[in-house]
C-alpha cells in the first residue's frame, strides 16, 4: 500500500510531498496538478510492464497514459535538474526514481540507484491493481472482447471496455471481500427481498447498481464468432433493453463496481471521476462504496469534483464503516506569488463524526456561496 508521493520537477510540481491513505480523495480546481499525481503513478507502472524499468528509462506514452515528451513532463522551472518520483510503501519500504532529460532526443534516462526488488512486488507493479479513466466507455450496441486483457491480466481496460467479457467470465464466482457484499441481496441478486445471501460477482453487481438504477438487472449476450458482448438491461420482468437505451450513468458506473467489488485485499485502484453521470444519490452511494472497499484492504485513490461522493464517504466514517484516520483529503489550489502560478496542496482531516476540521475556499463551497447569494435580496 502506498503511503507516500514526493514529486520533484514533475508537471506543475516543483517539490510536492502527498500523503496517501487506503482512501485518498485528490479534488480542486481544474488543471491544478488532480491527474499530475495520478499519472507520476501510472508511468512508473507504465515504464515498468514496458521493460523501461528498473533500468532504463521512463516510458512517457502507452497504454495507460501520454504525456507527450520529456518537456511536457518536466517541470518548467526545472532547468537542468531531474524529475524525481519518491515512493513509500508499507514497513517503510521506499523506491526513488530520478530521471535526466536528453533534451537532443527528448528521452528521460533513469538516473539513480536501483531500486530492491520487494518495491516491484507491490500492487502498483502487479496484477492487483485497476485504472479507470475519467473518459470511460459509453452507452455502445456491442462491447469488445480480448482473452489477453481479461483471462490473463483480470483487467476491464481503463475505459472499462471489457467489463461485459469480464462478467460473462467471473459473474458467477464470489466476490473476495464478503464485507463489500450488498446488505439486502438474495439468491437472484434482488435487493429488498428475504433469501438466502449470493456472493457471486453478478448478483452483488446487481445489487450495487440498484442503488444508482433501482431493479437493474444485466444479461450478457456474447458473439464469441466475432469477439464481442452485447449487454442489455431489464428491470423486473420487463423485456432487456440494449445499452444504448438505458441512461448513460449505467455504463458509465458498471466498470467502477465490477472493480471494486472484484478486487481482493491488497489491490490498488486509481479512479478518476467516479460521478462522472450519475445522480446525486448514486455519486453518495459510490462514495460510501469505496469507502467500504478502503475498510477491507483495497487501496483507493479518487479524483473527484463531487461534494456527494465526499459525503458518501463522510458517512461511512460517520456510520464506523471506516476509521477516520484511514481517509485522505488533499485539495488542490492555484495560487500566485511574483507574478508565478503555483499550486498549493491543502489537506483537511475528517473525525469519527464525518466531520471536516478546515474547508478552505473553493474546497466543495459553491453550495454555500450560491445559496448565501440567492438569500440576498433580488434586485430590480
């Protein structure tokens, strides 16, 4: 599990130290360094399964991220001084990776020494981990299939485009954290019936989605002749309806809820915009969701522009589903100083009673500005 990211000369970071939690809310203003922190992860993850790593170099564009090049890494008043990524793991286990620019062939070469083995052993490097993007799959007739990405990595893709093939081959196995499974499921994956309890993949999946969608049931079609899924949507007895009938949130959230609730302890999830679509309530219910996953062992990191799914997750600590001391805030402010854009790092703690002890402006406070605005008189 990570428990720190020190960046140097990275993006908009001349020298940022974050620290991390089993969940970690990232939020802000836009383009204040949210996806920065993200991605200084993903290109070590990225450099790695690219054989970059550990001896090379980094590996700027792939399948999980792009930055372009060396410059747009680079952090602009960097110089001639390297970017560096510091991580801390667990019993203080710790990798330091600096790169040098070779501004001639804008390659960023690995400059440091290297780092034990025991670091690559962690989720950020293997097989338990899940990156969703914020630019996710939509609402398609048909979804693709790949036998690599699924039966050999367990991955959904980071736009979640294989979520279908991942259901119709692991729908029918039981969920690994039986604490993530949905209070009020049966046997059929019904919720607000008596029954005997399923664990299996599907019917918790069901289940969870209700909350977004209320009586959402899924059936998966598969093509196996032309590699594809067709996923459909019915709710009680109604006829299946195709995906792109259905609201766009569905889509949207199933890859999110197939992750977490697939995932076992000691696996790592990067999630950007989990509201993306979603009502308020189901923004609530997404927070408290991953909020449970954080309580058995899944390490979360969120970036979220959601004041509802920070309350989702406000109420798990409330309700003792999560320790408060097991959850991260860091909001993201741009500030100006001699005439410098910078961005400052603020990071407010929550109690046991879900309560925060320093909002800072701008820190989920539009509601309250615009309902003290609509209290002042309307002029004529």
């Amino acid at each position: 599990m990570i428990r720190q990211l020190h960046l140097i000369n990275f993006k908009p970071f001349s020298n940022q130290r974050l620290e991390f939690r089993p969940l970690t809310l990232l939020s802000g203003l836009n383009s204040t360094g949210k996806s920065s922190v993200l991605q200084s992860l993903l290109l070590l993850r990225q450099s790695y399964q690219q054989g970059l790593l550990p001896e090379k170099g980094l590996a700027l564009n792939g399948d999980l991220v792009c930055i372009g090049t060396g410059q747009d890494a680079l952090f602009e008043g960097a110089g001639k001084e390297p970017i560096e990524f510091n991580l801390v793991l667990d019993n203080n286990k710790n990798g330091i990776w600096r790169f040098n620019y070779d501004r001639e062939v804008e390659v960023l070469n690995l400059d440091s020494e290297p780092v034990k083995k025991e670091v690559y052993d962690s989720s950020l490097f293997h097989e338990n981990f899940h990156y969703l993007q914020a630019e996710r799959i939509g609402s398609r007739p048909f979804f693709e299939m790949s036998d690599f990405q699924v039966r050999q990595l367990g991955k959904l893709g980071t736009r979640g485009e294989y979520t279908s093939h991942f259901l119709f081959l692991n729908g029918r196995k039981e969920i690994p954290n039986r604490k993530l499974s949905h209070p009020k499921v049966n046997t059929k994956g019904q919720t607000g019936k008596k029954g005997e309890k399923s664990l299996d993949l599907i019917d918790q999946v069901e289940a969870w989605m209700g909350e977004v969608s209320p009586g959402t049931r899924l059936k998966i079609d598969p093509k196996l002749d032309v590699d594809l899924m067709i996923s459909q949507y019915f709710y009680g007895d109604s006829n299946p309806y195709r995906a792109t009938n259905v609201g766009f949130g569905i889509t949207y959230t199933l890859p999110i809820i197939v992750a977490v609730l697939s995932s076992p302890p000691g696996t790592l999830i990067l999630l950007e915009n989990p509201e993306a679509h979603l009502h308020p309530k189901g923004q609530s219910k997404m927070g408290e969701l991953l909020a449970l996953a954080a309580s058995c062992g899944v390490q979360v990191v969120i970036e979220t522009h959601s004041d509802h799914v920070l309350n989702g997750i406000r109420l798990a600590v409330h309700g003792g589903k999560l320790k408060p001391n097991n959850v991260q805030l860091h909001y993201f402010d741009r500030k100006e100083k001699d005439r410098q854009i910078y961005t400052e790092v603020i990071s407010p703690r929550i109690d046991r009673n879900g309560r925060i002890d320093y909002w800072p402006d701008g820190f989920f406070d539009e509601w309250d500005k615009s309902l003290e605005a609509l209290l002042e008189p309307a002029g004529e």
